[in-house]
C-alpha cells in the first residue's frame, strides 16, 4: 500500500440469487483496519429462493487484512 491511501480488499465470494455477496475489509492511510462489510451486487437480491424451512445463512470470511480486528467473518441469512 503506497503511503497516505486507503486500500479495500475483497473477502470471500458467494453467489446469492442472480448476483454475488462479498465481504472487504479497508485499511486507513496507516494500514489499519477503519471499516469491514459486505456488498451485494444488484442483481443479487432478485431471483432469491422463496423458503418455508429453516432459515439459510451465508457466511463469508473476511480477507486476512482484518485480522487485527475483533472480527473474522460476516454472516447474511
């Protein structure tokens, strides 16, 4: 990372409907963790499966960049 930038990296990547879910860390201009998240594409949220049963849950790890954070993965259901 160059000096005085911010970096964003991807985590893992799941299909969810007709789209993706990922998770991201982003790393301050000092190389720290500032923010962790998930983002969903925008066809991700269209052709989802409609369920009676248990709930699904998809847990995404997060890239090794968060790993001085409290956190190791991001959970959608």
């Amino acid at each position: 990372m160059k000096p005085n930038q911010t970096e964003t990296f991807k985590g893992e990547s799941k299909t969810l409907g007709n789209g993706t879910v990922y998770s991201w860390v982003k790393l301050d201009t000092k190389g720290n963790p500032s923010s962790i998240g998930v983002t969903f594409t925008e066809s991700a949220l269209k052709g989802l499966p409609e369920t009676e049963g248990p709930d699904v849950e998809y847990t995404l790890a997060l890239p090794k960049e968060a790993a001085s954070t409290a956190y190791n993965h991001i959970a959608v259901d």
